[in-house]
C-alpha cells in the first residue's frame, strides 16, 4: 500500500493509470498514507522476524520457508501469463503474407483402407503430395511399391532406407531437408493416417506415430500435423 500511495502522488491532477485490479489516480494526502502504510509495514516486518527466530524450531520454519516459494511460484505464473498475452495481443499485430503454397507430406506403413482414406484428405489441401515409406524390409517395400503403383493415382512414393530398423529418425532426417530448402510463405502439412479401434485398450497395440512427430515438431514454424482417423473393429 505504501508503494501504492507513492505512486499515485507522481501523478498530475486528473491523470488515471489502470493496473490489475484498481485504478490509480493523484490523491492530496499520498504523503500521509504512504508514511501510515510504510509504518505498519516496517512494525508488520519486525514482528514476523521476532517470530521467525524465536519460533523457528518450533514450526516456524515451514513458514519462512514455505512463503517465500508460494510468492515466487505465483510470481512466475503471472508473469508466465502476462508474456503470454502480450505475445498473442492484435494492438501491434501486423499483416502477414500470405502462405502461397502448401506441401503434404503423408508417411506410411503400408498401402491399405486407411492409407487412401488419408490420401483422398490429403489431395484436398494441395496438389503436391508426397507419399513417405521407412524401409526396413526390402521385401515388403518391393510389395509396397507394387500396391502404390496401382493404388497410389500417380503420387509420388519416397523410399527411405533404414537399415538399423529405425522408423521415427529416418523420417525426422528427412523432413529436416524439405524444412532446409523450404520456400518462403511455404506451409508443410504432415498427414498421418492413424487407427481408431473400437476398444480403447487395443490403442495400446498401435504406434502412434502423430504424436510422436508432434513432440518432435512442435517448435517448428510453418508446420502442421493433422491425424486422419480410420474406425477399424
């Protein structure tokens, strides 16, 4: 209250300042006031000093200790908040280009139902469309290959070689490439087609390939992953 008062008497005669939860304004007796609360301030920091030395062992430690966290935990998620607000404020938010062009990356496992239920999503956010395999089998690819030339309506396939059995890096290597040589105003839109079963215990038995990439990319500009949900029984 005393710093409160101070402030109010570095105002001019009819000058209001806002703050969180009251409005400050010049009041004649700031001084008077300031010197009150300034005194019981100094009285109130005597006595929980006598306190907290006289009381320490006794249970007093908790509090000394205690308080001074809860004030700086509190601190930092108001400031956590107000960081936040300021980031997302319009007041000095200016026109963004336009994104001119959006690439659709879509990995998968293999060619099935669900992959070409994500494809048919996939064409309607853009024409350029790039199909993703992990190869850790050339035999299966081989397969693979085959179901994509007749499913697959003319998409380009990528083959990545992994021959330490590795799903998630080869992939994450290569989209740091296309990331690299990104256009400006270019989206990258990674489509992840992905089970839903009916029993929720059987989610278990699915990699969940969305969320992985999410975690990896979710500090990346201009990235955006979409989960094209397949009911299966």
């Amino acid at each position: 209250m005393a710093r409160r008062w101070w402030k109010s008497g570095r105002l001019k005669p009819g000058v209001e300042v806002k703050e969180p939860g009251s409005v400050l304004h010049f009041d004649r007796g700031w001084i008077s006031k300031m010197v009150i609360n300034a005194i019981g301030a100094v009285t109130t920091c005597v006595v929980m000093i006598i306190f907290a030395v006289t009381k320490f062992l006794d249970g007093a430690w908790i509090i000394v200790i205690l308080t001074p966290l809860l004030i700086i935990g509190f601190y930092t998620i108001h400031r956590h908040y107000r960081g936040l607000a300021r980031q997302l404020s319009l007041e000095e938010y200016g026109p963004r280009n336009l994104i001119n062009h959006n690439r659709v990356i879509m990995p998968i496992s293999s060619v099935h139902s669900g992959t070409l239920a994500a494809l048919r999503y996939a064409r309607t956010l853009s024409d350029d469309v790039t199909v993703v395999h992990v190869s850790i089998d050339p035999h299966e690819t081989e397969k693979l290959k085959d179901k994509w030339d007749t499913w697959g309506d003319g998409y380009r396939l990528v083959i990545l070689e992994s021959p330490y059995r590795l799903l998630i890096e080869p992939l994450l290597e290569y989209l740091d490439k296309i990331n690299a040589v990104r256009r400006p105003n270019e989206m990258i839109t990674i489509v992840v087609p992905q089970f839903v079963p009916r029993n929720t215990w059987t989610n278990l038995l699915h990699t969940r390939t969305a969320n992985i990439l999410r975690n990896e990319l979710l500090f990346q500009n201009d990235v955006v992953i979409i989960e094209v949900p397949y009911q299966v029984t």
